[in-house]
C-alpha cells in the first residue's frame, strides 16, 4: 500500500467526468482548488463532481482551497511580452497604463511596491528568469537595470531576492474566497505567502466565523516565513513547502536544505507537512517524468513527507491521470527504500502532552517491534491517528470514523487509511468482529493475524482515545493475546 498521498490540482484538463474518474483512479487522495483561476461556478461544479465519483467508487478523497494571496506582478505589455536585453534600463511603474507595458516600462499591480525597495536591491522577475538591479525610484516609480534578459510576458510575478515586500498574506480576494471555500465545505484551506503565525490566526478566525470547519495550511514561500518558522508550524494544522516563490527569493542553491529542514520540523511537532511545486513538471506535456524528477519525488517521499503535489501537470497538462500514476509508482518505490533505513528513535526521550498522545506513541512502538498486520484506530477527530502517522513504519493505520469531514481530512495523512463505521451498540467482541469482517473483505487481514486497536471509553468525545489492545484476527471470536 502506498503511503505518501498525491494531490492533484484541478483545472481544465481534468473538467470532464472521464478525466477525473481516471484522476481518481490513478491514485489521487486529495485535489486542490486553485482560487487564483477560474470562477466560482466552476469550482462548485468541480467539487460536485468529485464527492459524487468518490461515493460512487468507495474512495475518500479530501479537498484543498488553495488562496492566491498577495501576488505581486507586473501589468501587460501592449504586444502581450517584450524582449528585455541584459544591461539596458527598464521601469516598473504603479502609475502607468496597465495595457500599455513597453521595452522601455511596464505597469505594476502592487502601488506599494516603491516603499519596499532601495537602491542596489535586486529584482526576480517571471519565477527569476528575469533580473533586475534597482538603480533609483522616484515616486511610484522604479528605475531599474537589466542584468538578466530574456523575453518578459504579461502578467508575471515579482520578487524581492531576501524577502521583505510588506503585502499581507491576505487580501480582500482572499476574504472572499475564504468565504466560498467554507461554502463549499472543503477540508483544507491553503494561505499562501504566510509571513508570520497571526496571518494563519486570521484566516482561520475569518473561516470559522464564516461557518467553515478546514484545517488550515501555512504555504512557506516567502524568506521572513523562514525566520518565524517555528511560530509559523505552531499555528498551522499543515505546512506546505511551496518550492517556487520560496526558491526565488532565498535563491536555488539552499532550497533542498530548507526542504528538508521544514518537513523535519513539521513533523516533529506532529503537523501534516506536503511538498510541491515542478515536481514532475516535464508531464505536462511527456508522457513520463525526467529522471530528475524522480529523484525529486524520491527524496521528498524518504524526508518524511505526507503528500506530494502535481499543480500544471494534472490542472492543464496533457496526461493528468498518467502523472498521477507515475508520482504514485515513484512514492511506492521510495517507501520501500525508506524502511531499509531502520526502525525510529523518533521522540523516545518525551514527555507526552495528552493521554490520547501517550496512547498513539505507544501504539508505534508495540508495532514496530511485533509482527503486527495493522492498526486500528477509532476516532472522532482524527488526531490519534495523526501522532501515530508522525512515526515511521511500514504498518497501515487505518481510521475507522463515522464523520465524512474526518475521513476526507485524514485522507492526507501518510500511512493513514479511511473508513466509514459508526458504533451503534456497546458489545466490544462484537465491534472487533466487524471491523475484521470489513479489513478481511478488503484483503487487508486474515483470521490468525495481529492487530492493535485503540479507542475512547465515551464514543463521541474528540481526544478520548485512552484504550490500546493488541488482538489476533478471528472472524466469529476475539480474544485479548
């Protein structure tokens, strides 16, 4: 079984009902939403379209809103892109035409962007492929130098290499669209270009007084997230490593350090941590990775990382279902190499906060040191699964929950698999033979095989786990071993 989970942006190549079923079945876990494309309509009927193929198939798959935030980019060009030539003096202008971008100047979306900046800093423009040295600014106006050319497109965004443009993480659009996604109902909502823990406060007061219930994901792509970044994971349900933006502005030769730093921290202190951004790029239009791209996903999936992300490749790309498929190959090969590495020391030395924690780090230790066939965990909120999936192993862990919002939130989880059961009585020999009915009808056990299964003595209480058994698989009696 494959550990990592994949999420799969949705875009025009996947509208059709053909092309997500096939998203579906090539193993995607959770999609995302794009709220800097397309339109609310859109994006209804998307998710619409993706609870009813999940209910038809039997799959969980969960859905994250991703925020566009505040984007800094150029206006347009009158002839949609100009050539820029190395050395040669060139304007971005607050003030100008925003359709009528030359050579010589071009117009730009964020007015503030003149009081950020000095003389002598440097400029990245179109993800850094273009550079620019700030001579001067005058006003609303930045007279800058070429010292990287190339061709320079309409609408392309903006960094300032080290960081430190003051645009807010969130934007009225972002208020807005932090609206419908809590009308949509999703899992997960994504704030991008997060500079600090209260931008996460805020996001997640303004969903939760709007009625939405997602967890909410830190997207660290801007160098000050760096400096705050433990604050930053410490208010995060989720950390996403967007490698684009956050490459551009601490520059390319750090960013596999970073990386790994992030996921390393994020998982120490028990948050979902996902990685993202070109991972297999090249399948946007092949019809399979680079071997680059291999090694990316690999080392991704070996550093610990919950999910793994397709953005253009699934959103626009020819083969969508096909990427999907290879990513998924990818994750099972690097698991396997992964438990090569030994059996964890994760956290033997703590101190546990909770009694549900102490339960979820006891229950990883009995596993990895029993020949135990999988695990059980009955949850409400899905928290002790969450601690259990922080340990590394091999041992499925499956999450037997009776809350739709709980099974498509735990579907990000690596390790962590959901199902659907709801406790309608209070004999326990009884709920062991039908939870192993159902993993025997899934071919996950067999009679004769351990278990360990955890759950609260009050049903319906979130953060009661308090209860570990370890049970051998019998399908007309269990008994304690």
């Amino acid at each position: 079984m494959r550990h990592t989970k994949i999420i799969a942006t949705l875009g025009p190549a996947t509208d059709s009902r053909e092309a997500l079923e096939s998203l579906v079945a090539a193993g995607t876990d959770v999609v995302r939403l794009n709220f800097s494309h397309g339109d609310a309509r859109s994006r209804e009927r998307r998710v619409a379209m993706i609870r009813e193929i999940a209910a038809q198939t039997g799959r969980t798959i969960g859905i994250l809103g991703d925020l566009q935030g505040p984007k800094i980019r150029i206006q347009r060009f009158t002839g949609g892109a100009v050539l820029l030539e190395e050395n040669q003096p060139f304007t971005l202008d607050a003030r100008m035409d925003p359709e009528g971008g030359t050579a010589e100047a071009v117009g730009v979306a964020y007015p503030a962007l003149s009081r950020d900046l000095s003389p002598g800093d440097t400029l990245l423009l179109d993800d850094g492929f273009i550079v620019l040295s700030v001579d001067s600014i005058e006003g609303d106006r930045i007279h800058c130098r070429v010292t990287q050319g190339g061709r320079l497109a309409d609408n392309k965004g903006i960094n300032r290499q080290g960081g430190g443009l003051s645009a807010p993480a969130l934007t009225d659009k972002d208020r807005e669209d932090l609206q419908e996604a809590a009308a949509l109902g999703v899992d997960w909502v994504a704030v991008s270009f997060v500079r600090r823990a209260e931008d996460l406060h805020e996001a997640r007061d303004i969903l939760r007084a709007l009625g939405g219930a997602a967890h909410i994901v830190a997207k660290i792509e801007r160098a000050e997230a760096i400096e705050h970044l433990d604050s930053i994971i410490a208010a995060a349900d989720a950390v996403m490593v967007a490698r684009g933006d956050l490459g551009v502005e601490t520059g390319y030769a750090g960013l596999t350090g970073l990386q790994k730093k992030i996921l390393k921290l994020t998982r120490e202190r028990h948050k979902v941590a996902i990685t993202a951004t070109q991972m297999m790029e090249s399948m946007i239009h092949s019809r399979v990775p680079t071997r680059a791209e291999v090694s990316d996903v690999a080392n991704a999936v070996i550093d610990g990382t919950d999910a793994v992300m397709l953005s253009a490749e699934t959103a626009v790309g020819t083969h969508p279902a096909r990427a999907v498929a290879a990513m998924a190959d990818v994750c099972v090969g690097a698991e396997a190499y992964h438990l090569t590495l030994g059996r964890p020391s994760h956290r033997l030395d703590d101190r546990f906060q909770s009694v549900d924690e102490a339960i979820a780090m006891a229950v990883m230790y009995a596993a990895n040191h029993l020949d135990v066939k999988c695990i059980i965990a009955l949850t409400e909120s899905g928290s002790t699964p969450l601690w259990m999936s922080r340990i590394r192993s091999d041992i499925p862990i499956f999450a037997f929950t009776r809350h739709e919002a709980t099974k498509r939130r735990v579907a990000l989880y690596r390790g962590v698999y959901p199902i659907s059961f709801d406790i309608t009585h209070t004999d326990a020999q009884r709920v062991y033979r039908e939870i192993f009915a159902l993993l025997q009808g899934m071919g996950h056990v067999a009679d004769g095989d351990l278990v360990i299964f955890t759950r609260g003595e009050l049903s319906g209480v979130a953060g009661g786990t308090n209860t570990m058994k370890i049970l051998r698989v019998a399908t007309e009696t269990s008994e304690d071993t």
